[in-house]
C-alpha cells in the first residue's frame, strides 16, 4: 500500500503561483496530478514517470510544470499563471492509490 499526502494550496490571485507537494511512502514509477471543481468531474492535469518524461493537459502546458525529487519520493505541481479556472481540489495518484487532496482557490 502506498499512502501519498499532499501540501501546498491556498488561496492566490490570478496571475498568482502556488507549488503543490505529493509525497509518497515508498518509492514510486508514475505518478499524476489530478484536479476536480466544484460540480465537474475531475480531470487529468499532468503526469510523470521516473525517467522524467511528463505530460500535461492542454488546459495547463505552459503554465504547470509536473517535477519529482526520487530521494524524497515527492512530486511537485509549480502552478504558473493561475486562473480562477484552475480553482479545484487538486490530487495526486500513483497507480490505484490517491491522496487526500488540496484546495487551490484562484481568486480575487
């Protein structure tokens, strides 16, 4: 079982940056971030694999870059550019597991 736990959201202004935290208990292959808003769906944002490849939703390229550190199995979100669509509750995902989530409010 792998138990993630992620960290750093809040409230910024649009034009705003926040960086996310996902940290893993173990050793991780792949993982992804997540964002659900309020009556959506969630959806994918971005994803990363141990080799370094990465991919972003259009909704987000150019503006969130998806970044890993191995010796501490943390992932980072650096949200860039933030718009008040980007406000959601953002999860992180390896395989079957996800974390518990962090509210990212866009907002002035």
């Amino acid at each position: 079982q792998v138990q993630l736990v992620e960290s750093g959201g809040g409230l910024v202004e649009p034009g705003g940056s926040l960086r996310l935290s996902c940290a893993a208990s173990s050793s991780i292959f792949i993982m992804g971030w997540y964002r659900q808003a309020p009556g959506k769906q969630r959806e994918w944002v971005a994803t990363i694999i141990s080799s370094g490849t990465r991919n972003y939703a259009d909704s987000v390229k150019g503006r969130f870059t998806i970044s890993r550190d191995n010796a501490k199995n943390t992932v980072y979100l650096q949200m860039n550019s933030l718009k008040p669509e980007d406000t959601a509750v953002y999860y992180c995902k390896t395989e079957r597991y996800w974390g518990q989530g962090t509210q990212v409010t866009v907002s002035s």
